[in-house]
C-alpha cells in the first residue's frame, strides 16, 4: 500500500512547504497593516498640526442703559446686532439644497443670495444685521444642522483637517432704536456709531445721550472661557472661567410719555395757525425742580437725521438765548418789593406813555390811565414805569438781584452746551439807559429754562431750585440711584413772593394776560414780546412770550411758552400767542389730573413762620454744586 501511494503521479511531493508558504505571506501582510494602522493612527492622534482647537472664548457684549420715561415707556434702547458665517467647504455637497432652503426660511434671506456664496471657498459672511431673536433661532437651527450630518471635516491645502465648522454667529455691533421717533426730541438725543474691539458700538452726541453718556454706557463685556464639546457648547469644568456682563446704567426721567407727546401737539398746531419758526414750552414743578415737560416744535428722528434735520439738534430750550422782553418785568418789580423800595398803590406819572432814554423814545403798548398806581406799571406792562422804577435800584443790586434768581449761569439741568445768558455789567446798569433797557427785557439774554426756573422762585415761597430731568438711576444688579441736587436757595422773601403771586394773578385777571385764565384754579403769569435784532438792527420779527403759574387746592405748576420769530403781520404779541397756548397746556394738566379746577379755590395767605425767614444777603457767595448719586437700595 504505501508503495503505491507514493508511485501515484497525481499527487505533488512538494505541497506541504508551499502551502505554509503562503500562509506565512499572509500572515505577514496582516500584521503589516496592523503596524501600518496603528502608527497612522498613533500620527493623527499625537500631531499638533492636525489636532483641532477645542478651547473657545465666548464673549457676551454688554450693552447701554435705556432711557424711560416717568411712566415706563422705553425711549431709547440698545439691540444686539449679531453676524452670521459659514465655511462653505464644511457642507456636505450632498445636503447643500437642504442647508440654503433651511438658512433661507431662518433668516428671511433670498435662496438666491445664500447660494451665491457659494462661489467663494472658505469662510463667507452672510448678514451683519440678524437681531437677537433671529440670532437665537439660529442657534437652534445650527443643533438641527450638527444632528443631520450637513457639516463635515474637510482638509485643507496643507492636508489638515479641518474639524466640523458650524454656523458662526457673533455680535457685530450695537444699534440704539429710539420707538417712539421724535417724541422727546431734542431732550434725549442721539448718537454717533464707533469702533471698539471690532464691534460696532455707540456714543451720546447730544441731549441726555451726551450729558449721560458715562452712565448710560456698558461697563464691562461678559467673557466665558473653556473647552467645548463636539455641540460647541462650552464644558464648566475646572478649567472654564466666567467674567458677567454688565450694562450700562438706566435713566427714569420725569416727564410721562402722554404728557409730553400733548403738549407736543398743542406746539404743532399752533405753530402751523401762528406761522412762527419754532414754540418751546414747559411744564416745572417750582418745590423740587422737576420738569414735567420740556417741548418744541423743531424735532427730528433719531433713527434717521437727514441734512433738514441740523437745525433742530439743539437744545433750544438751553441753548438759544433771547431778549426776554417783559417776561423780566416781575423779576426787577420782585426786587423792588424785597427792597421794600415801593409801595404798590403810590401813583406814578407815565409821561402819557412816552419817555426820552437817551437818544431813544420809548413808547408804550397800552395807553395809561388817568392815575396809575405802581401795580398798574406791571399789570398794564408799561414800559416808561418799569424805566422809573429802576432807578430806585442801584446797578449793583440790579445786577445781583438778576444773578440771584438764577441769570447769567448755567441751571444745572442734565443737558449739554447749556448756554449762560447774558446781563449787563454793573458799570453799564449803573448807566440809565442801560438798566433801562434792561428793565423792560432789552439789552440782556436769557434761556427759556432760566426764566421757568425764576418764576419757579414766585410759586416756591422765594426760593429757587435746580431743574432736573432724571428722577432716578437704575444699576445692573437691580440697585436704584437717586441724584442728589442742589439744595433751593432763598431769592426773595416768602412774603415778597407772595405778593407777587398776588400781582401776577391781576395781570391775568385785569391786565395783559386775560386770555390765560382758566376757570377754577388760580391763574397767574406775565406776557412778553420782543422784537428780534438782526445785523444790529431791530426787525418786524417778534419772540413772543407768557411765564407764569397755576395752582388748584394742593398743587402748583409753573408753566413757560415763548414763540419764537412771529411775524408782525401777523399775530405777535405774547398776550395773543403765547398766552393761549398757556392756557391749552393748564387744560392738558386738568385733562389728566394733575390739576383740580374749584369754584371755591382762593390764593392761601403765606403762613406766618415762612415770614420770619430773613433775607438773603446783597452779595451771596457762589457755590458750586457737583451733583452726586444717593444709593436706594431695592427691597
């Protein structure tokens, strides 16, 4: 048998030495790969250059405060404007369509132009304008994106690889919205765009926006640091460190949206019957300071200044300053009462009306009576008598008499470029022409908010206060700030001031400002009317004007109108413009009851302790006063 297996010529002597042959080769190929395997493996893993960065730093931009009005409505307020990416060569060619028709419905962005990036390689920016809300949206968007695969990893021309990329989203800049246009303008202001760190942020120009700019601007950036996860969301582990965002401080003013946006339309409409170039009005609560209004008729948006718009930007009300007129009359017949220089039912001769000041003659409106007292100089505002009974005072109590009540300085109101005025000096008041002149509102410059203020000082048993906007401040962390104002500084006595609330409830009753009366409360005020210099010269053109007060049984306004650059074709005279406008704005304050009418309503008599206080002295001390914050905290 085993002979004739082995003379078979079927079977190969050689078959057991190939075979393991072969199995050997086989073996050694495998094991090869392995090798090959783990060391490439080894190499990606350990390499820097192609080891994806996994520490981000996150940065949440802080924002500035918003400005609100007293009843809560928001008038100026920041909005984060985020950027939104993409790396073109991240998307999965095959779920492009997918990725475009997605963005598209997120970001109301045509597919057109979403696919028209595209044609770029690389990272591609599409909007600079997505707002918080559509920025939110996209985050989640992004997950859905990550969850189906539509990123991938790609390698780049050095042949790294470059990790799965995301939609990019960051902030790229902040947008100041104003919703309610030009309702408070030129008061709250606007602002100017800057650069800083690569974000687009902002900064006051004019109005509050300037005066407050530090407050209102962001403190401090919030800046998160850590390892993220394949999500790109960041891992708090040890490593993570955190730095809170702060914003910038809110302002809560004292003006109601409601009132301001009345007396706004009362200034329209009488601009447009009027045909003047601008009316500024105010509504001042003469015990604190506070104003309830403070309108114009030169406005503008500040979402959108055009060119037009240049001429409305200042603040009129403190900027601008004019020739009173005889809306200083009270102030100069004030000093005069203090002084006990007159005696209000003594007669005084008023020439028939006219009088030779110097080279000039001086004329008045309104022809005198037969016998004039003293108190029909002011409630008949004659000219010729206020020339005569300036000069019972020197120029130096002129002079500082005008200081005293608040002229020629600025008010300390929240504002900037506030302009000072202007009064003669005592060298020149000594002069009769010029304390003449002065007397009966020529020669000097005032701003509209420095005559509210002074007739402030008649309603506010002789004392005068600091005209504010802001009642309060509110912090980041929820605490409130109270700013902390000059204390009210005696002008006059408590009696004097009452006896000219008395004269000037007359002039409204018997004299010049019978059309600013309003049944059941108590009325009084003054008018005036200026003409406007042009060139040196005196035009037809007039500022018109009507300061004064209203009262029911527990509350008192002081309330200013001055319509600027009426034609004297036209109705000029502050009794025929001014006065009515007056009127309007005390009706607006009944409207929303602020004031009570009653029929029963007489002016209180001043109580005996405020008779006692003495009087200021001839040449007071300047103070100055740098307004500071009161902290509040909240419960």
């Amino acid at each position: 048998m085993e002979s004739a297996l082995q003379a078979s010529p079927d079977i190969p002597q050689d078959l057991g030495p190939r075979r393991t042959e072969r199995l050997l080769l086989i073996f050694m190929v495998i094991c090869g790969s392995l090798v090959l395997f783990v060391v490439v493996m080894f190499f990606k893993a350990l390499l820097p250059r192609k080891m994806p960065a996994f520490v981000v730093t996150k940065t949440d931009i802080a924002t500035r405060g918003t400005i609100y009005s007293q009843d809560g409505f928001s008038l100026a307020s920041s909005q984060k404007l985020f950027k939104v990416g993409f790396n073109t060569l991240s998307i999965d060619p095959n779920k492009k369509q997918f990725f475009i028709d997605l963005l598209s419905i997120y970001t109301n962005i045509p597919k057109s132009i979403i696919a028209e990036k595209f044609s770029q390689e690389g990272f591609v920016t599409l909007s600079y304008n997505i707002n918080a809300n559509t920025a939110a949206s996209l985050r989640q968007l992004n997950a859905k994106f990550l969850a189906y695969n539509v990123f991938i990893e790609y390698e780049d021309s050095s042949k790294k690889v470059v990790p799965k990329i995301g939609l990019s989203i960051e902030v790229s800049g902040i947008a100041r919205n104003y919703l309610y246009a030009d309702n408070f303008e030129p008061l709250v202001g606007y602002v100017k765009k800057i650069d800083v760190s690569k974000i687009t942020s902002v900064e006051g120009v004019k109005g509050l926006e300037k005066f407050k700019d530090k407050i209102l601007a962001p403190k401090q950036d919030g800046q998160d640091i850590g390892k993220r996860d394949l999500g790109f969301n960041l891992i708090e582990d040890k490593t993570f460190k955190s730095q809170p965002r702060e914003n910038g401080y809110d302002l809560a003013l004292s003006i109601p949206l409601r009132l301001q946006r009345e007396l706004e339309k009362i200034l329209d409409h009488a601009k447009a019957h009027y045909k003047s170039k601008q009316i500024i009005a105010g509504i001042y609560l003469p015990h604190n300071g506070e104003l309830l209004a403070l309108a114009t008729t030169n406005r503008f948006n500040p979402n959108n200044i055009q060119k037009s718009d240049y001429p409305a930007l200042n603040v009129d009300a403190t900027e601008l300053s004019f020739e009173p007129g005889s809306t200083i009359k009270p102030i100069v017949y004030s000093l005069l009462v203090d002084k006990k220089r007159i005696v209000a039912t003594q007669l005084i001769d008023l020439n028939h009306g006219f009088y030779k000041l110097g080279k000039y003659t001086i004329k008045d409106d309104l022809a005198p009576l037969k016998q004039n007292t003293i108190e029909d100089v002011l409630v008949r505002s004659s000219n010729v008598g206020m020339i005569k009974l300036s000069k019972r005072l020197s120029g130096q109590e002129l002079y500082t008499g005008l200081k005293n009540f608040g002229f020629a300085e600025p008010t300390g109101i929240e504002l900037p470029y506030e302009k000072t005025g202007l009064i003669p000096s005592v060298k020149l008041l000594n002069r009769e022409v010029y304390k003449g002149t002065a007397s009966y509102g020529y020669g000097l410059r005032t701003t509209f908010l420095q005559l509210l203020r002074a007739y402030g000082v008649f309603a506010n048993q002789g004392e005068i206060t600091t005209p504010h906007l802001i009642q309060r401040y509110n912090a980041p962390n929820g605490d409130v700030f109270i700013p902390d104002l000059a204390p009210p500084r005696q002008v006059i006595s408590p009696q004097s001031a009452h006896t000219m609330q008395k004269l000037l409830i007359k002039v409204v009753t018997h004299g010049t400002g019978k059309r600013a009366q309003v049944e059941g409360l108590v009325v009084g005020g003054k008018t005036g009317t200026a003409r406007t210099a042009n060139n040196g010269k005196y035009t037809d053109i007039y500022n018109s004007s009507f300061f004064g007060f209203a009262k029911d049984k527990k509350n008192t306004f002081v309330v200013g109108v001055v319509v600027f650059g009426s034609l004297g074709s036209e109705e000029y005279y502050g009794s025929q413009t001014a006065a009515p406008i007056f009127k309007q704005i005390i009706q607006t304050l009944v409207k929303y009851q602020y004031l009570t009418p009653s029929q029963d309503l007489v002016l209180k008599e001043v109580p005996r302790r405020a008779l006692a206080l003495p009087t200021p002295p001839t040449h007071p001390k300047p103070t100055k006063h740098r307004p500071t914050l009161i902290n509040v905290k909240q419960k």
